[in-house]
C-alpha cells in the first residue's frame, strides 16, 4: 500500500499571510485523515514561513496515521523531532534561502553529519528517510550512511512531463526504476516526491511500483482549491491505491 503523505506547508503558508488561524491546520489535518492512506508532511524551515516550531506539538496531538517530519537537521529542527517522535523523519540538504528543496543529498555533503543524526533517530525509533537524486550511487551512499528510506527527487521528471519531451521523460523514469530496485534490493522503502501531480503521477507509480510513500504538497493543495479537499482527495487516493500491484 502506497501512503500519500500530504505536505500542509501552503496551508501554513497562507495562515501565516494574516493574524489568525485560517485556515485552521489542525481542522485540516482532520479532515485530511478521514481518506485512509493519508499521512501527513511538514517541513519547517528555519524561517517559519510555513509549518513553524510551535506547531509542531498540537500537529503531533492529532495526527493519527503517518507523521513526517522533513527539513535539513539542524541541531534547532533535530531537537524537536527527537523528542516529540513523529513516525519519520526525511532528510533535505536544503540551503538555508531555498525557495523548496531543489536537490537531493549528495555523498560528500555533511556526511558525518547524516551518520550522526541516523544514529539518534534510529535509537529513538524514528524512521529515517532521505532525500536523493534517482541515482543507484547514491542509493548505496543512503543504504551505508544507516537510513530507513530513501526520497527519490521526481522534480526532473516532474519537469520532463510538463516540457512534453517523451525521450526525457522516459529517461526520467529508466533512472527512477533503477534507483527504486536498488533500493528495494538493499532493503530500503521507496518513497518519492516534488512537483507530483494529477497529471504525472499515475505514470510514475506504474513504472516505479511498488513505492511506499508519495510525498505531495503544492500541486495537491492547488487542487483542494479547484476541487474541494475531499473531491480532490477522492482523485489522488484512487489513483495512488489503482497503481498498486495486487
Ligand atoms: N519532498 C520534499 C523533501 C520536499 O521538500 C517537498 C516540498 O516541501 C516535497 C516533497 C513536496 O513537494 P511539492 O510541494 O512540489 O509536492
């Protein structure tokens, strides 16, 4: 079964814009859970212009199924997960003025870093994952480095499909079935996301399948605008549930 881990960071985002609590996330977040393979995404940036520290805990206090928890670990981000133990935590390289996580983490960086922090949540039982280029190299570099997971970055896919260029979008997803199997092969759960949508996804899960987690936030959140969140969530559940194998 395929989760889709649905990131609430525009929500965030547009009740940041004003005083107040519209919308209201914990609601959200409810209501959310009410589509069953539904689990729930947040990424706190050291800004706060999304998910902030202080929501972090009342999030926690109502979230029943799958709580991701993503961001760079800082020791500030790293603290707060270690002990409020989300289900999961997923690992970005993300520089301090991204705008969204653009790339994935490369062997080199920071790596005594990351085998620091996949020691401290694996001891506090916190699933790891982290997020990487569709690339079997640094499939290997997670596997060692001690993660549960692995992100695959569908940006480029997502890229490729918007652009219509079939022979990159083929090429796109030759890497994303080869890192995926390599993973699975070092005993690794699949997960993938940016830029996923109503339009690519379904491609991408059949070609890819079994991926245990899809992780969707802007386009998703767009979509509840122009359909509603149920409607919208009927849409994306059958889909992720039809691309999976029986
Ligand atoms: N995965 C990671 C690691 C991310 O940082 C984000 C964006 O916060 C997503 C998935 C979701 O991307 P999108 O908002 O494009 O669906």
């Amino acid at each position: 079964m395929t989760n889709l881990s649905v990131n609430i960071n525009k929500l965030a985002l547009l009740r940041n814009s004003r005083p107040g609590e519209h919308p209201n996330l914990l609601d959200f977040v409810t209501r959310l859970e009410t589509h069953p393979i539904v689990g729930i995404t947040v990424h706190p940036r050291p800004d706060e212009r999304h998910v902030r520290y202080r929501d972090l805990l009342p999030l926690k206090s109502v979230i029943r199924g799958e709580f991701n928890i993503e961001g760079y670990p800082s020791q500030a981000l790293l603290q707060r997960v270690l002990s409020l133990k989300p289900t999961q935590m997923t690992l970005v390289p993300d520089r301090i003025d991204v705008l969204t996580s653009d790339s994935g983490w490369v062997p080199g960086f920071d790596d005594e870093l990351l085998k620091h922090v996949c020691t401290k949540l694996n001891a506090a039982k916190i699933r790891v994952s982290l997020f990487i280029e569709a690339n079997t190299e640094h499939v290997r570099f997670a596997a060692e480095s001690g993660v549960d997971a692995v992100e695959l970055y569908t940006g480029e896919y997502a890229k490729a499909c918007d652009t219509n260029n079939l022979t990159r979008v083929e090429d796109e997803l030759m890497k994303h079935q080869s890192a995926a199997e390599c993973a699975r092969t070092l005993g690794l759960r699949v997960h993938a996301g940016h830029d996923l949508n109503l339009q690519n996804l379904g491609r991408y899960l059949q070609m890819c399948a079994p991926v245990d987690e899809v992780s969707i936030g802007h386009a998703l959140t767009v979509d509840m605008l122009r359909f509603g969140l149920d409607s919208c969530l009927e849409h994306y559940c059958l889909l992720v549930s039809g691309c999976n194998p029986e």
